[in-house]
C-alpha cells in the first residue's frame, strides 16, 4: 500500500512530539513495524579524526583535554552533520494555543568553543588520568601557549581578505574566541567585528597536536607488540627493526618502558644507519617517499617508544629521532611513525628500514623457536603466571617480590630454554599484583 512506511513513521513521531511514548519505545515499535530507525547513528569507524591532517580548534582542546580519539570525533564538524539526537522539549501548538512537552529528533548543533567548554563543565572529571587530560579551559590555555611560542603554526581565513593565511605566533598573545550565527571567530575582543586579526575556520596541524600531548598507553601493564620479522623483500617500520635488535629476534623479553634497554639498541641502530649499511626511505615535506641520506642520522637524540620525551627535546630546534611502537596500519599513517623531527614538525615521517638489510646486518636464528611463533614474549609471560598459580596454590612462594621474580625467571630458564628471556624487572611488573594477593593472609 503506497505511503504506508512514511505513514507510520509520522504517526510515531507525532507521539513521541506529545509525550506518549520515548525514544526507546518508538524505536522498539519501528524495528516491530519493520521500519528503518528513526535515529539516524553513524558508525565511529568510518569517522577517524586521527587520519585527519587538520583539526578545528574544538577539535585540537578536546584531544588536550581527554587525550582520545572519541572526544575528538564527538568535536568533528562532518561527524557531528551525521548525527541527531533526541531532545526533550516543550512546545506551544499555535501562537497561543496549549503547551505540551514531547520528544523531537534534531541534528547536533555545531561545534563551537564554547559548547565544549560549557559541556567539560558539566562532566564529572574523577576518572581521569590526570597525566593524560585536563578541565578543557586549562587545555584551551595551553593550546594558546604553544600557539603563541611558535610550536607549530594554524591557518585561519583572514576576514578582511578572505585568503587562508599562517596566524603568526605573536598575534595569538591577544586573540580570543567568539561565537558568530555559530562558527567561532577569532579577534582581539568582542568589538572589533572589522579590521585586521580576524579569523574563521582556523585550522591546526593534527600530528603536532598529538606529538606535544601525548596519548595515554591503553594497556596497564606495557607489552611489546607482536613482533616483525625481517623476512622477504621490502621495507619495514623503523620501530620494528628497533624491536628486532632489542629483543634479539624475539628471544628476550623486557619492561618496554624500560630506557636502558632502548639506550644501546638505537645507538646501534642510528651507527648503522648513518654509515648507510641499512636503507632507509621516508615521506619528506613534498609528501613523496624517498631515500633518507645516512647523515640524518649522525648524533641524533633520540624520543624512545613508550617514553615520554623531555621538554627540551620537544621543544627545541634541535632535530631528534621520534621512534612510536607499531601496533597498527591506520595509527601509522596516521601519524604514528618514526620520523626525524623538531617542534617545527616532521622533516621526514615514516621512516622504514629494509628487510634484507636488517636481517643481514642482525641474523638471529629462529629455528629453533618451539612455538612456532617467533618474538611472542607474552608467551613466556603466560608461562611465569602460571607457574606463579601453582607455586602459590602449593603455599610455596619467596618472602620478596624479588626473589620470586629470580626464581620464576631460572625456572623458565631451565623448562623453556627456547622461550623469550625476560628481565627481572619486566617480570617484576607483571607479577607484583598477583603476588601480593597471593601473599595476602587469608
């Protein structure tokens, strides 16, 4: 029958507008109808801020004050266009007829700075990590300080010119954000709607966001990824061919936070790179790959992965080597990359090393892996937690941490001589928990 979906659709909306059912409901009676939904959602995976070059200045605070790519998305001006949402409102029928209250599906307002400021003032902040997030007014003033300090530079469109332009460092010492028929604009104050130093669709550069404040490492406790081994042809991220060394093909383990491990491997690493025994290529500033000349990496520092880096490396002029753990394609694209870098940006970004190269110059034999499964060291922890279960069920653990740790890593050592070695303290890590509530009276 001609118009009967369109029909019923109404018919819902008109009773959710007076009140007399929810949103909850009318949706459960058009699945029942066989209706579409009645709330149009996007789905978060084909929305990632984080392939993004550019983000919008409610975009760059909420990636300070959270740290995460859902705060972001939810501040995207082409995610926020595909969403609608449910409003509970009163309304009048007529110019002065009764007054009803009901639900109405409206599309979400557009993102402005101070929505978001208004929004992160009624949220409640106890669970966060307060290492990895601020209130969104502190992230707005630190977005400024960067700005103003030249650590990287935004775009805007100049309002007496209508070009997009670089906003200078020093201009941004008195601009302030105002909202106008919704986009923000940014001026000197609220009076000065002509003349110079006005912006709109100010624009910041997303990588340098995410290099300044960093993310929080989603896992408690530190594992290395899985690893990559140099086999077949081609190139592989630096990261791994770091992992490969450190790890001497996957036969050791160690506390991936641990610096004194990374410290030699990258000064043998960079050593070989500079003398050109490995190939290197990358992605230069015209955005092409390229071969990366050996002396790039003469006398380079070094951000190691799973480290903070100090704020004078961050922060100077001085180009260092920035090394993040490869855990995925879309976080490397995506600007999680090796890349020679300053405060300015990325000279060369995703750097990778040669296979052929690698294994040549660091062959450790894998044959004799008896899992099959090369470079796993979660397998050997899984292999310690155990044992911690059996020696714990039997009453038969050490008086110290310590001396538990030594004891599970000799007995490894003597079962499973083919297993990743792990360190003390990477061992220590990962049972302190367990060891405590096993030792715990009971």
């Amino acid at each position: 029958m001609p118009g009967i979906f369109p029909d019923l659709r109404d018919d819902l909306f008109d009773q959710l507008k007076y009140g007399k059912i929810t949103p909850d409901e009318a949706e459960a009676e058009a699945l029942r109808l066989g209706l579409e939904p009645l709330r149009r959602v996007s789905t978060n995976d084909d929305f990632n801020p984080i392939r993004e070059a550019q983000w919008t200045l409610p975009m760059a605070v909420a990636w300070i004050a959270y740290r995460t790519r859902d705060a972001v998305r939810e501040w995207w001006p082409h995610y926020r266009e595909q969403c609608w949402d449910w409003w509970f409102r009163k309304w009048r029928l007529g110019f002065d007829g009764d007054v009803y209250e009901g639900w109405f599906l409206e599309q979400r307002p557009p993102a402005t700075m101070s929505l978001l400021l208004i929004g992160d003032a009624l949220e409640r902040t106890e669970e966060r990590d307060p290492k990895f997030s601020m209130r969104a007014g502190d992230a707005r003033d630190a977005l400024w300080v960067a700005l103003s300090t030249d650590c990287f530079r935004a775009t805007g469109i100049d309002q007496e010119s209508g070009q997009r332009v670089q906003i200078l460092p020093i201009t941004w010492t008195e601009l302030k954000c105002y909202e106008e028929n919704d986009p923000d604009e940014l001026r000197p104050n609220a009076l000065q709607q002509y003349g110079p130093n006005r912006y709109r669709d100010v624009l910041l550069p997303s990588a340098s966001l995410r290099g300044l404040w960093r993310a929080p490492f989603i896992r408690q406790v530190q594992v290395l990824p899985a690893q990559v081994a140099p086999g077949g042809d081609g190139y592989m991220p630096l990261y791994c061919a770091a992992q490969w060394i450190a790890t001497e093909g996957g036969r050791r383990d160690f506390d991936p936070e641990d610096v004194e491990i990374w410290r030699p491997t990258f000064v043998e690493l960079l050593a070989v790179l500079s003398s050109e025994m490995v190939r290197v290529v990358g992605i230069g500033k015209d955005g092409l790959r390229e071969p990366v000349a050996g002396h790039f990496f003469a006398g380079l520092q070094v951000d190691y992965p799973f480290n903070e880096p100090t704020i004078e490396l961050f922060m100077g002029e001085e180009f260092y080597l920035r090394s993040y753990p490869y855990d995925d394609e879309d976080d490397w694209r995506g600007g999680f990359s090796d890349a020679i870098t300053n405060r300015q940006g990325d000279y060369w970004g995703r750097l990778m090393v040669n296979k052929a190269d690698v294994a040549k110059r660091w062959p450790f034999d894998q044959s004799d892996m008896r899992t099959g499964v090369p470079g796993r060291p979660a397998l050997s922890a899984q292999l310690i937690s155990d044992e911690l279960e059996r020696r714990g069920a039997e009453g038969a653990l050490e008086a110290t941490l310590r001396a538990q740790a030594k004891v599970l890593i000799a007995w490894l050592t003597e079962t499973s001589p083919k297993h990743a070695r792990p360190t003390l303290k990477t061992v220590e890590n990962r049972i302190r928990d367990r060891y405590r509530e096993l030792r715990a009276p009971k």
